[in-house]
C-alpha cells in the first residue's frame, strides 16, 4: 500500500485532500469494468508525469484489479515493481490476486460501514441508526 505522504508534489497533495490527481488513468480504467489489466510507460501516455513518478518509486509496471459493486463503490489492488510483470507470473498469481482484491474491499467496506453507521445521528429513541 501506498500511502500519501511517500508521494511526492501534486500527487501527494490531491491524496491528502482527497481531490482528483491531475491524471488517474487506473482509477479511470478500474471504473470501469473489473476486468484486471497491466500497465506500463505506455499506459500513461497522456500521463507521463504521473508515470515518471511512479518510475522513480520504483512502481513503473503492475498490474491492477478493481471490484465494483452498488451503488458505484469500487475498490482497487494494484501489484507494482520496477520490472515488468510476464504473462506467465500474471497466469500463475491471477486467481489469488482477484481473491485477495475480493478479500480486501469487502474488509474495507466493513470498516467503511461501520464508521457511516457511528456517525450517522441518533434515532428519536437515542440509539444508533443500524
């Protein structure tokens, strides 16, 4: 996982104040279908800042699959290195890869939940809305 504050200039500030990056092509791409997809340079072309920071992470190839789900709430796992990833290592990690990105948003749309429900206001009777 990649967290804001390791990235660097525009990027790092649209992460932090949850605003739209200046080019997200994944995120555009995972929206969608969940069908999964690799990236490289040639997928950010009309990106190439975003990809020359991904490069100099480290992150410049990967792979990424996106579960959607009603009403439009999506979730991404993202497999990325400074090497690119084979059809064959793809062929072969493909199946848990999908189980763990399955895994990981219905996680974190529990905890997403269950911290809508905590701040939701309290019925008439003083309990929480459920």
């Amino acid at each position: 996982m990649v967290m804001a504050q390791q990235l660097p200039g525009r990027l790092a500030t649209a992460l932090r104040q949850r605003r739209p990056c200046p080019a997200r092509p994944r995120l555009l791409r995972a929206r969608q279908s969940s069908t999964p997809f690799s990236w490289d340079e040639r997928f950010f072309a009309d990106a190439p800042e975003l990809w020359n920071t991904l490069d100099r992470l480290g992150m410049g190839h990967g792979w990424t699959q996106s579960v959607l789900d009603e009403p439009g709430g999506i979730s991404m796992i993202t497999l990325s290195r400074a090497t690119p990833l084979s059809q064959q290592e793809l062929q072969t990690h493909q199946q848990h890869l999908r189980w763990l990105g399955l895994l990981a948003h219905q996680a974190f749309s529990r905890v997403l939940h269950e911290r809508t429900r905590q701040r939701a206001p309290a019925s008439p009777s003083g309990k929480p809305k459920s």
